[in-house]
C-alpha cells in the first residue's frame, strides 16, 4: 500500500486535526483507513506533526522539524558538526538551541551517549594507513584537529589512542616537533591541549584544565563556541557542570 495520502485526502485530514478532531473520527468520516494516515505520517513531517497537535504550517513547527532532524542524524551515527552541515550548511543553529533550551541540549547529549556506546561495539577505524597518513599531516604543519578530520577520524579517537598507546604519543610528538610549518606565535600546541584534555578526563572543569595546561580559558571556551565537535567532546568529559561564559 502507498505511504502517501494523495493530496485532497491529506488536506482533509490536516484540516480536521487542525481543529481538534480525533484522526480515528477524521479517517472514519473521510473513509480512510486510520493505519494508512500513521502510514503516511513516517515520512510527512506536516502529518506528524498535525497528529501530535501542532499546526505544520506556523512558525513553531519550523524550529519543531528541524530539533527532530537533527536528533535523527544524531541517532544515525553523524558528529554534530556533520549534523550541522547536513541541515544549515555548518551554521550554528543547533548551537543556538542548545544554549536557548536546555530539555534539547539535554535531549542531544542523552542521544550522543547513546550513538557512541553502540559505535564502541565496533571495530576501531584508526587503521595503520590513516595512523600514517595523519602523522603525515602533523609534520606538514597541520593541526590535530585539522589532520584528524582530513583522515576522516575523530579528535576524539586521536586522544584515546595516545591515551592507551604509549607509541603513538611519542610518534605524534615527535611529528610535531619537526614539523615543516610552524605554528603561528601564540598557538596552543598539540601539547597543550593534549595536557588539557587528559586533566579535564580527570577533574571535569573546563577552566581548571585550561590553566593547568598552560591556556587561557578564553581559548577553550573560544573553540567551544567555533567547533562543535570539540564542544561535544568536552561536554563528555566534564564530570560536573560549570558556567561558560
């Protein structure tokens, strides 16, 4: 059977529900099968959203569609920042929701947690050929954050596995430390941050591990307002809240 009303039928419904009709009484009057509007629902968000009471067509429903879609790619597996790029072309208005909502921000974590727990049963992709190719990327000059997206693997995988490989943290050292580009006066180093990730696993305050790593807290609440996927990674390893300015 089609997961589509055909248009009249589905205008007819939605202006039913619009006024308060139960769908049961709306399909039973139109001579509809009630399991085909919850059919076509899966995939008409306006239907969806007609059945849990909320007009699809008002400015609401708009913020209401895209919280959902952005959940759903969260569910899927995507980062944030993929999320992002995904729905708003890599704006910030998940950003902008999560600081304006709470219960949402909330809503991501609790789906993100749940993502990463799943994606932990399966095999590592830190392979010995992007192993290669991101140290490749150090000593040309980049940055982890940068040569890690550019293998296609998380900030997140790089520090777990300098955590648990005693190897491949003197290899990454060592690729930063002859790298053929400086960088610039003022930058936080692999080190620096590598400091300040390993003290934030331990004690969960952002500015504490900042200056404990020798940066400014400003810097790291700086890249949390301009990097969502280091703001996703530092929000897991906070063991309590603080404020952020």
């Amino acid at each position: 059977m089609p997961d589509k009303l055909p248009a009249r039928t589905r205008s007819a419904v939605l202006a039913r529900l619009r006024t308060g009709e139960a769908v049961q009484a709306a399909a039973e009057e139109l001579g509809v099968p009630v399991r085909e509007v919850f059919r076509a629902a899966r995939t008409d968000a306006g239907l969806a959203l007609a059945l849990a009471g909320v007009d699809p067509d008002s400015v609401e429903a708009v913020g209401i569609v895209g919280r959902a879609d952005y959940l759903r790619l969260l569910a899927l597996g995507a980062s944030a920042s993929l999320a992002s790029q995904i729905l708003f072309d890599g704006g910030g208005q998940a950003n902008t929701w999560r600081s304006d909502q709470p219960a949402f921000a909330a809503a991501c974590d609790a789906v993100t947690d749940a993502t990463v727990k799943r994606a932990e049963r399966r095999p590592s992709r830190f392979t010995p050929e992007r192993r290669r190719q991101f140290l490749e990327h150090l000593r040309a000059g980049m940055a982890t954050t940068k040569a890690a997206g550019e293998v296609g693997i998380t900030n997140a995988a790089v520090y777990q596995r300098r955590r648990r490989d005693p190897g491949f943290a003197a290899a990454m050292d060592r690729a930063t430390a002859t790298r053929s580009t400086p960088e610039p006066v003022g930058a936080a180093t692999d080190a620096q941050w590598t400091a300040f990730y390993e003290h934030l696993a331990v004690h969960g305050v952002l500015r504490q591990a900042a200056l404990a790593a020798g940066l400014r807290p400003e810097t790291v609440y700086d890249r949390r307002r301009s990097d969502t996927d280091f703001a996703k990674q530092t929000d897991h390893l906070r063991l309590r809240d603080e404020p952020t300015p």
